[in-house]
C-alpha cells in the first residue's frame, strides 16, 4: 500500500496538481462571494460591505453543495483519468503493486484533493466576513461546524462516485461526461421525489348532481414503503430544501454519505479487478 500511495502522492505533486486545485479553489470562493454579495447584499461590484455576520458565511457554504460536485469531477478527471485514459496504470500494475491498493491510492487523493479544496474556499469566505466589511459579527459556531460537515461529507460521497466512473469507463472524457450529469439528474430527481411527497392524500371536490363538497383519493398519493424510501432520499439530498430547514439532518447525512461511499468504493475494488486497461 505504501508503494501506491508513494506513486500517487508522486504524481500528484509532480504533475502541479496541488497548485492548479489551490488557484482553482481560490477563483471559485472569490467568484462565491462576489455572488453573494451582489445578489444577497445588492452590492455593486468590489463595494466595501458595512457588516457582515454569521448568516453570510453560512450562505457562501450551502453554495458548495453545488459547486463541490463539479469541482471533484474534475478533480478525479486530471488525477485518475488521466492515469487510466494514458494507460500510465499499466506501469504501475508491471510493477507488481496491488490493484486494490492502486485504486485505494486514487481514491485517497480525490478525496484530499476535495478537502483541501473545500478548506481552501470556507477558509476564503472567514477570511472575508473577517476583515473585510466596516465592521463584523463573524464567529466559529456550532451551527456553521454542522452545515460544513455536511459538505464535507457530501463531497467525500461524490469523490467516492466519481473515482469508480474513472476506473469503470476507462475514458477519462466520457466518465466526466456522465459524473457531471449525475449532479442536474440529482437535482431533478430530487425535485420530483419531493413534489410527489406534496401530495395529498385525498382532495375535495364539488358533486355535479348534489353540489355537495365530497372527498377523493389521490391516485397520485406515494404510500407505503415508497413513500418512506423517498422520504429518506429527500431528506438527505444535499438539493432538498430540508437539508437547510432541517439542523439536525446531519446523522442522515452521513449515513447516507457513508452508504455511498461504501457501495462505490466497493464496486470500484471488484470493477478495477476484473477490467483489462489495454
């Protein structure tokens, strides 16, 4: 295992990549608080704001639910696929090392690379609610902790995805393609899990021969066990409006992160075992 992890943490210096997911990093969290700033404080563009308190940090963090995905796919894209899409994988296995423990090495770098991509961009957003503003109510906070936890293992989930999709499909082009159009599927699929929990049970309505108000069954109504499946995948979707309202969803967060995770890097241990990279 050391010796995978050596050649992965080689490369991984190396190539820059460090460098390239740190300049990364700093653009989005800067594009991040521009955004906020000029759509929630309706600040003209590099404007000085007056105050600033927790509730901005915590909006710039609900955003990297949206852009931690996309950017671990890209991650994973440059480190794993480019090893798998130049064969430069077939090196290592010559070599004698493992092929779990190669996948176990890739798996270890998305996922710091994530980390380090995500502690760069909160790290930015303090940093700013900080200093920058006239004057600041900014503190570390229970509450801020929960929600960065959250992304924190959201992303690990997504790095866990995207890593089999670089090993499976073995063309680092097409594993993009399809880890990036995961994240719109989420977000639409978890739009329509929610709309069908909207709806009722049953519904009024007017009898035409008596005009007296009567009731209905909904044939549209989600009952049963499909309605305790979509209840969990709607409470735990990092794009259900629970995963705001709701503070103490974290434990379902994680053991839904943990469940992905787990299946993911299992399939990922049997795929890379069975699949030639010729």
């Amino acid at each position: 295992m050391s010796r995978a992890l050596k050649s992965a943490f080689f490369r991984f210096f190396r190539t820059g990549l460090w460098i390239k997911i740190m300049i990364f990093s700093v653009v989005l969290g800067l594009f991040v608080i521009f955004q906020t700033c000029s759509s929630d404080l309706m600040l003209y563009m590099f404007k000085r704001p007056r105050f600033l308190s927790n509730s901005f940090v915590m909006t710039c963090i609900l955003k990297l639910v949206y852009i931690m995905p996309f950017a671990t796919a890209i991650f994973s894209a440059m480190f794993t696929g480019n090893d798998i899409s130049f064969r430069t994988i077939n090196n290592k296995i010559s070599t004698g090392i493992s092929r779990v423990y190669i996948y176990l090495a890739d798996l270890i770098v998305t996922v710091l690379s994530s980390l380090f991509s995500l502690f760069i961009m909160t790290g930015i957003f303090f940093l700013f609610a900080k200093f920058v503003p006239v004057k600041s109510d900014v503190r570390i906070s229970s509450f801020l902790f929960g929600i960065f936890s959250q992304v924190l293992v959201i992303s690990l989930a997504f790095a866990s995805l995207y890593t089999l999709l670089q090993f499976f499909l073995s063309t680092k082009l097409l594993a993009l393609i399809v880890s990036l159009l995961m994240i719109p599927c989420l977000m639409f699929g978890t739009i329509f899990i929610q709309s069908q929990l909207d709806e009722p049970y049953r519904y009024s309505y007017v009898d035409e021969e008596t005009g007296e108000v009567a009731w209905k069954e909904n044939p549209d109504y989600v009952g049963g066990t499909a309605r305790k499946i979509f209840t969990f995948i709607s409470e735990t979707s990092p794009y259900s409006y629970e995963f705001i309202v709701n503070e103490n969803s974290f434990p379902q967060e994680a053991i839904a992160a943990g469940t992905i995770f787990a299946l993911s890097s299992a399939a990922g241990l049997i795929a890379i075992g069975k699949k030639e990279y010729q």
